[in-house]
C-alpha cells in the first residue's frame, strides 16, 4: 500500500516515513469486494452505492489516539463573599470601638446589628461579659472580615 500523505509504499497500520494513518479498508456490502479507491461512491464489481467513508482520526505510532485539549479557561476567580455577607469591616477599628464604647454597643452599630446594639446599650454590655467575649472573637477574625 502506498502513503497518500508522502507517497511511501509500506505494509501495517502507520507509514514509516511520515506516521500517517493507513485508510480503513472498505468493502462492498453487497458482493464483498474490497474498494482501493476510498473516494469511491460506487463498487467497481457490482455498480452498487458504497456507504460513505468514517473520517479517520488521528492516531500516534503505538495505535493510541491523539488526544489535543483546547482548553482555555477565561474565567477569573471573583471575590463575592461580601455580595453574600455584607460589607468589609475593619477588624481594629470594631475592636475599639469594643473596647472603649462597648457597653454602649457601638461595635455591634458598626458591624449593621441594631437589635444587638440596643441590647448592649440598654444591658451595658451584657453586664460587661458581652464585651470581653466580643474583644476576643473580633481579634480572632480576618481582616477583613465580613458582616
């Protein structure tokens, strides 16, 4: 058989010269001739129709199929935990605000939690218990952190 690639005659599956894949072989269904021509449409014995040809894919020397990935990811990682949660708040100025008007409940305002400001002030901050557990979750938060 010859190469339709670099015209180099060879016998198995893939040229030796240009690793090409050989044509698949085709035959009549009808009287079972095999076709040289894989451009042909009818049996070259019979005059009957010949199914149409499968499109050879492209195969490496070892029979494996050549895999080709086009893959481009143009998605970029986004932030949204805040769309989610709330706006950014700075960690030092809520840990002040704690801790020197926080039996007023002022950092609670800060973070947007109006129902628990209006404990804190009208509580004194929990008795002051409040306070002192709120300065050690706020100095155990990120900053930013998200409300």
């Amino acid at each position: 058989m010859f190469c339709t690639k670099c015209g180099t005659e060879y016998d198995g599956k893939f040229c030796p010269n240009c690793g090409e894949a050989a044509p698949e072989k085709r035959y009549c269904p009808k009287c079972g001739k095999e076709e040289m021509d894989p451009d042909a449409t009818v049996c070259e014995a019979c005059g009957t129709k010949l199914p149409a040809v499968s499109v050879n894919r492209k195969t490496s020397a070892d029979g494996q199929p050549t895999i080709v990935i086009n893959n481009t990811n143009t998605n970029q990682n986004v932030n949204t935990v805040h769309v989610i949660s709330g706006r950014p708040k700075n960690k030092w100025i809520a840990f002040l605000l704690c801790l020197f008007l926080g039996f007023l409940g002022a950092h609670k305002f800060y973070e947007g939690k109006i129902g628990m400001g209006i404990l804190y002030l009208l509580t004194f901050g929990l008795l002051g218990i409040g306070i002192l557990i709120d300065l050690i979750v706020i100095l155990t938060k990120p900053n930013p952190y998200y409300v």
